[in-house]
C-alpha cells in the first residue's frame, strides 16, 4: 500500500487540472486489481547471473529454471477526458507482495539448512492518451495506449528451521532492473450508481529486452473501480 502511495501525488496534481479544463471535462479517480502473465525464460545462470541460453550449459554451469510471470497486481490512477472523446491518464500497477523467481542455491540436506530463493516484484506505470469512439451517461468504450516503464525489483530470502531460535527467515534487497514500456489497452467504463463506476480492462504491455522473461509481451487483466468528478 505505501508503494501505492508515492504515486498520489501525481493524482493531485492532475486533479488540480480540472478547473482549467472546460465545462465538459472530467476527472476519473480509479483503483483496480487483476493479474498480469508473461512466460519464463531458459533460466538464469547462477555462475554469471546472466540469461541461459536454452541450449545447455558448460561444465561447472548451473542452469536454474524460473519462474513465469503470473502475479495478482493492485492499480492506482486517474483518467481526465479534457474533450469528449479525447483525454489523458496515468496508471501504475503493482505486485503486492514478493513471487518467487528462481532457486539460486538448492537445499542442502541437513538439520538447520535452508534454500536461497531468489523473488521478484514487478511495477508498470504509464502516461495514456485516451480515446472513446463511443460514448453515453451509462457507458463507454476506451482506447488507451501510452509509454511509461516497468520497475523489477529482485529480494534474496532465505529460511532455516531447526535451531536454537525455531524456524527462522528473512528477505533483502538485492538489486533491481528498468524498463521501457509501451502500453496499449482496451476498456468498457460502465456507471453502475451516479458517477460510480467499474471498468474492465485488457492491457498489453511491450518491454523491450525484457530478459527477465521469455517475452517482451505482458498481459494483464484489470477491473478498475472510481468516481468520476465533473460533468459527463
């Protein structure tokens, strides 16, 4: 939730807009939940921490697999339609909570030794232009497309059981990675009380070099619920 916080600001400020727009204008105040997929790539070199090829590796070489990209995410934003059809936005969806992305050194068997783990959490966030063709007090159909950037965070977590203290765990921040990211998305706005609103969404994001995973193609998922502000 503090991750979701930092972007507020932006949303003030945006609303703040408002007052400058024309009397058509609207300010859509939106949070979402769905779930974004991309699939693993060969696995990471644990040696070089670099990408496997895929083809086998060399003697000494340890190839783990990982994990694909199929994560619950959690959305904050904000849409301001400046004309009829035609209006802005800016959305950041996050991964709540850690996944785990690969096993960097396997559990060796014996009392009060755990695992490495390697985990990920994943944030895209992107400035839309916004389109609706079609439009109406009860509905309307969007269009969205935009460019931000995609946010991995990598944590290294580790567990023990059978000491003096119990089980025992903890996770750190290892390092992170940035990316460019394109966005496009197709949306249905539907007013189901006043200016209270739910809106399904089908997202695409391009990442380039998005060697993390096997694609630089992300799908997401996302109902979006908010209030619009202004007139419509």
């Amino acid at each position: 939730m503090t991750r979701i916080c930092r972007y507020l600001p932006l949303l003030v400020l945006t609303l703040f807009c408002v007052q400058f727009a024309s009397a058509q204008s609207t300010f859509d105040f939106n949070m979402g939940f769905g779930a974004a997929q991309a699939k693993a790539n060969a696995g990471i070199d644990t040696t070089t921490g670099l990408a496997c090829s895929g083809a086998g590796t060399s003697a000494g070489d340890i190839c783990a697999p990982t994990s694909s990209l199929s994560s619950f995410m959690l959305g904050v934003g904000g849409n301001l339609m400046l004309w009829k059809h035609f209006g802005v936005g800016f959305n950041a969806d996050i991964q709540p909570s850690q996944a785990k992305y690969a096993v960097l050194s396997p559990a060796i068997p014996s009392e009060g030794q755990g695992e490495t783990d390697l985990r990920t959490r994943i944030t895209f966030y992107q400035f839309d232009g916004i389109y609706e063709p079609y439009s109406t007090k009860k509905a309307s159909f969007q269009l969205i497309g935009g460019i931000g950037g995609t946010n991995v965070k990598f944590y290294e977590f580790q567990g023990s059981g059978g000491t003096l203290l119990g089980n025992t765990s903890y996770s750190q921040y290892a390092s992170s990675a940035n990316h460019l990211n394109v966005h496009g998305g197709v949306a249905m706005q539907i007013y189901v009380s006043g200016n209270f609103f739910i809106r399904p969404q089908f997202d695409i994001h391009y990442v380039p070099n998005f060697i993390q995973f096997g694609t630089n193609l992300v799908t997401e998922e996302m109902v979006w619920v908010g209030y619009s502000f202004g007139n419509r």
